[in-house]
C-alpha cells in the first residue's frame, strides 16, 4: 500500500491579494493605515482603509494605489526600511521582515519615521 500524494499548491502572491481584497470587499472588512507628517512632507501618502488580511497584504494594497510610499517604507528586500516603525493598534509592529501580523476591519495601522540621533 502506498501513500497518496496530494499536490502541493503554493499560492502567488499577487493571487493572494486579489482573494483578500474579494473577502474584504465582501464582508466590508478594511484596515486604516495612517502615515506621520514627516512622510507626508516627502511623498503624498494619504490615510486610507485598505483590503488584507496581514500588515504586508495592506501596505501592498495601499502601494498598489500609492506606488511611490513603497520606497520610503520598505527596502530593497520588502522588509520595513531602518528608520521605519508601524504601529498595529498601538503595538509596535514585531516582525519588519514578513510583515506577517494579522490586520481586520477594526485595525489601525500608523507607519513613522523613528528618530534618531541625539
């Protein structure tokens, strides 16, 4: 007796965010995302509600309509730049690579510059 294999199916991302901007759109479930007014004095970056199911899913959607944010929140690699933090209903944002933490209709999503330097 052998063991059956099911085909493993690796989603794409760009399918991913279509089916989470169709859930969101069905159930009406939208992030806020917020960003501070010293990005704003660089690149118009409006608040908006946003479809996704993760923080990444969100900036992805808002960068879709947005294009030029993208630069000055993520680096080369998708992670959150250095001198970037987002903050997830007040909590400061715990994985800058994956940007993998859960978002829903009633989450805020408030991206800042950190300050450095003395």
């Amino acid at each position: 007796m052998g063991l059956a294999s099911s085909p493993v199916q690796i989603d794409h991302p760009a399918r991913s965010r279509e089916r989470a901007a169709a859930y969101a759109a069905r159930t009406g479930e939208m992030a806020q995302i917020t960003f501070t007014q010293n990005l704003t004095r660089h690149v118009e970056c409006p608040a908006l509600e946003v479809a996704g199911g993760t923080v990444r899913e969100a900036l992805e959607r808002y960068f879709e309509l947005h294009p030029r944010v993208r630069g000055y929140v993520l680096d080369e690699q998708g992670a959150l730049r250095k001198h970037v933090v987002v903050f997830v209903d007040g909590q400061q944002l715990k994985d800058r690579a994956g940007l993998s933490e859960p978002v829903s209709e009633r989450t805020s999503l408030y991206v800042m510059q950190a300050l450095s330097g003395g």
